[in-house]
C-alpha cells in the first residue's frame, strides 16, 4: 500500500519518496516493523489470553524434567506471527505482484487451518485437536493451489542459466534473452545446478511437458505438506520453531534475492526469476515475526505457538523455496524438520512391527527427536525395551538442546547456500 503511495508521490518530487523504489529499503524496514509489531502485540495477546485462561489443559505438567511448570502458559502464540508478517507486507509489499500474493494467502490458509486446531484443543478440551485426515486435506489444497497458480498464471516465468566456455577455460554465465515459463530446477552439487521436470518425463515423448507440470503440481504439494508437518513437530521446545525458522528465512531471503538479481544470478549459476525481489520482503516480516516471538517464547514460554504458528511457518517455507524453485535443497535447509519428521516415522512403524511378533520394542527414548535429549529413564515405558536407551547417557536441559539445535540449522543453512558453488 505505501509503496504506491510513495511511488505516486515520486512524480511530485516529494523528497525521499524515491527510497521506496530499492527492495533493501523496504525489505529492512518489513523486518523493523515486524519485530516491533510482534513484541508489542505479543504481550498485550499474552495478557488476554491468560485473562481468559485459554491454554491447553490436557498439557503435561511433568514434560520438563528440570521441574518448570508448563501447565497454564497460552498458546495461539501463531497469531502474533501471523499479525506480524501480514501488516508490513500489506504495507511495504507490491501486493499486486503474483508471488506475494500466493505467500499472503498461504500464511491466512495454513494459519485457519492451524487455528482450527488450536480452538478444538482450547475450547472444546479435545487434546488430538482437528483429525490428521482433514489437515493433509488442507495442506494438500494450499499445495495444488500453489503449483496451479504457477502453472497457469502468465506473470511466473524466468530465464534460464546458460553457460558460454571460454578460451581461458572459465565459463561466462549468461541468461536467456527472453523470460517464459520453465520447469527447471536447482539441484545441488551439479554442474549448472538444474534439473527439468519435463525432461524427466521425457520417456512419454511428445506429452512430456505437459507430464512435467502434473510432476511439478505434485512436488509442490508434498514439499507444502511436508515442510509444515516437519514444523510443526519442531515445534516441542521453547524457542526451538521459531529459531531454527528464523535461520532458514535468512537463507532463503539470500537465495530470493540472488534469484531476482541477475548479475547475482549469473555468479551462482542460478536461473533468473524476475519479480521475485517481493519475496525478500516478505521473509524480511517472517524473520522479524519470528525474532519478535522469541522475545516471548524463550525459555521458559510466556506464550507456546500452536498449530496457528507451526503450520504456517512451514507452508511459508515450503512454498517461498518452490517459488524461487529452491525446492530440492530443502532437505539440507531444513534438515532438522526432515530429521525430526524421519524420528517418529521410524519410531511407529519399528513398534507397529515388532508389536506384530509380540514384542514391546522402541528405536528411540522418545520422538520426536529433540524429546530424545530429555527424556529421563523414569519417564520411559517400563514394559518397552529400547534399542537406544543409552542415548544419550543423560539428559540435557531444554534451553541447551534447543540453542545446539540452532546452530546445526545455522551449518545447514550456509551449507544450503555453499551448495551453489560446490559443483
């Protein structure tokens, strides 16, 4: 909205309105405006709800084994990160340009979705919340939607990299004249970085572009469903979701706004997505949002998130990195969601087996994963064996857990971003 205010009023000449022109400009001051609106509404939000007692009350009281109580703490904290990153983007944000749109309607969608959740644990006392089955069908939505738009809307299109051998045995990158639409993709740790959908269907012959884009639908949708279900099981600690999603909106703002830039572009190899540069505004509000809710979910929480917040933030990541056609190095970027997600797969489906030949057996003390760090010996199931029971030898307070976690996620994230030069 402000920046075509501002815009207008750069015809008048009105003094400082040009600065509404650079995506730096606006993009630091999304990230300000998101961190002020966060910690000042975060705590008035706090205030109600714990005036209204609206908190889980199915909680488990004995879940920190270093003895601080979470029973009572507010959760919805997912509306404080929701209201943050909406505001300045509406405001800052060229809200007419195709891929801020399709983040705005991800963080509303996936944000009812998870409020749903929340409102059913809160207000009608059922501690499963909304059944699994209706949260795939609206992370698989938001998914198809996403991957439709980008098929079908004529404003989503890039050049692609191209390289030109030298005499000098060095390689010039150059770009497409001409920006269309492309089902090319990065891929790590190969020459040139891509790889094309279409190209993988190549066996169906004349048909295979069109077989590219059901392909590219279709990743869409699992890459959404995954990343916010890995987000959401992130979500156990204080401050562990919105640290390690912090780190994460770091890098992909870098790798958003390598991508809208072309000489940029050129340097890493990467195709050069035009418009994308809105994108960097919008994860400036997200990585604000994210550090302004820290200020409050810390440990010990003021105030837990939710499935209001850790849906969202998933959705947001996911759909941010298959827009700047990032998806493929996701695995290494979230890599603590893609560990978190891979613990309680392996977990249930090691017990559902060894329960079928009438044994009571476990891999882990807990899942997901970071629950592993502090489960104390006689928190354990005495009736299961376990196969890593003496992993680790002993438990780790939360808050150290929870830091160590940031830091691998703080690695993975610049090894996300060295993986465009590792050819």
């Amino acid at each position: 909205m402000l920046y075509y205010i501002f815009r207008f009023l750069e015809q008048f000449n009105i003094p400082g309105s040009h600065l509404w022109s650079y995506i730096s400009f606006r993009a630091l001051l999304a990230l300000i405006l998101s961190l002020m609106i966060s910690a000042w509404f975060g705590e008035r939000f706090i205030k109600f709800m714990k005036r209204k007692k609206y908190f889980e009350t199915e909680r488990d009281p004995s879940i920190d084994p270093f003895g601080v109580e979470k029973k009572g703490v507010p959760t919805m904290g997912g509306i404080i990160i929701i209201v943050s990153i909406l505001i300045p983007v509406l405001l800052l944000g060229r809200i007419r340009n195709v891929y801020l749109i399709l983040m705005v309607i991800t963080t509303i969608w996936l944000g009812f979705l998870g409020f749903m959740d929340d409102y059913i644990k809160i207000f009608r006392q059922k501690k499963e919340g909304l059944k699994g089955k209706y949260k795939i069908v609206g992370q698989v939505s938001i998914g198809f939607i996403v991957g439709l738009v980008l098929y079908l809307s004529p404003d989503v299109v890039m050049r692609e990299n191209i390289s030109a051998p030298q005499q000098s045995r060095t390689e010039v990158v150059q770009h497409e004249a001409v920006a269309h639409k492309s089902l090319q993709t990065t891929i790590p740790f190969t020459k040139h970085h891509n790889l094309s959908y279409s190209e993988m269907m190549s066996f169906i012959g004349d048909h295979k572009v069109a077989a590219g884009w059901i392909v590219f639908v279709i990743m869409t949708i699992f890459v959404v469903t995954a990343v916010s279900n890995g987000a959401n099981l992130n979500d156990g600690m204080d401050g562990m979701c919105a640290g390690n999603s912090a780190v994460i909106g770091v890098a992909l703002g870098i790798l958003a706004y390598v991508s809208s830039h072309i000489g940029y572009a050129s340097y890493f190899d990467i195709m050069y997505i035009p418009h994308s540069e809105e994108l960097v505004v919008f994860l400036c509000a997200f990585v604000g949002a994210m550090i302004g809710f820290l200020w409050y979910n810390a440990y010990p929480a003021q105030i837990f998130m939710g499935d209001t917040g850790s849906l969202t933030i998933g959705g947001i990541i996911g759909v941010c990195a298959v827009i700047i056609h990032k998806e493929l190095l996701l695995p290494i970027l979230c890599g603590i969601f893609f560990v978190e997600s891979l613990s309680v797969i392996i977990q249930t489906q090691w017990f559902k087996w060894m329960k079928r030949k009438g044994q009571r057996v476990r891999v882990f003390r807990a899942t997901p994963i970071h629950d592993n760090f502090r489960k104390l010996d006689s928190q354990l199931d005495q009736t299961s064996r376990y196969i890593l029971k003496g992993w680790p030898h002993r438990p780790f307070h939360e808050s150290k857990i929870t830091i160590r976690f940031w830091i691998v996620t703080i690695i993975l994230a610049a090894l996300t971003i060295i993986t465009l030069k590792i050819r």
